[in-house]
C-alpha cells in the first residue's frame, strides 16, 4: 500500500516540476522565473525523501537538507541582485 502512495506522489511531483520547468522558460516576468525556480527546489527536495522513504535510507534526507540550504541561499541571493543589481555591498 506505501509502494502505491509513493508512486501516485512521485507521479504527481513530477508533473509539478514539469509545470514549474514551463513557468521557468515561458515566465512573462524575471520574478516568475525566481518563482518556478524556487518551486522547483522544493520540488526536488520532496522526491529525494520520497526516494529515500522508498529504499530505507536516511542519506538522502541528508542530502534534502543540503539542497534546502542552497535553494535559500540562492533564492535570496537572486532576490537581492534583483532589487539592488548587486549581491555584496
């Protein structure tokens, strides 16, 4: 039954990132795009747990936490370069 729920989830994450993945290139505006992008971070965190719930393996909850870390980093270091033009001040 958690093998069917897994995949219906993983279908469904799919299909988001897919959506997101157009947002990222049709995206009328930059901070749509900065938007998708984010999006698709976490998109990408939810299948490496979904991937590590899968095969019983806390690594790559591990790894979901290192790929947080970044997608906030650079999340808030495009939104600073596009509100000033300029990441260090």
């Amino acid at each position: 039954m958690l093998d069917t729920a897994l995949l219906f989830v993983t279908i469904c994450i799919c299909v988001a990132l897919s959506m997101n993945l157009w947002r990222l290139m049709v995206g009328p505006t930059v901070s749509d795009r900065i938007l998708a992008l984010d999006t698709m971070y976490i998109n990408a965190i939810a299948l490496i747990v979904l991937y590590g719930m899968y095969i019983g393996s806390a690594l790559y909850f591990e790894a979901a936490l290192l790929i947080a870390m970044l997608g906030f980093v650079s999340t808030s270091a495009l939104c600073k370069y596009l509100l000033r033009g300029d990441i260090i001040e």
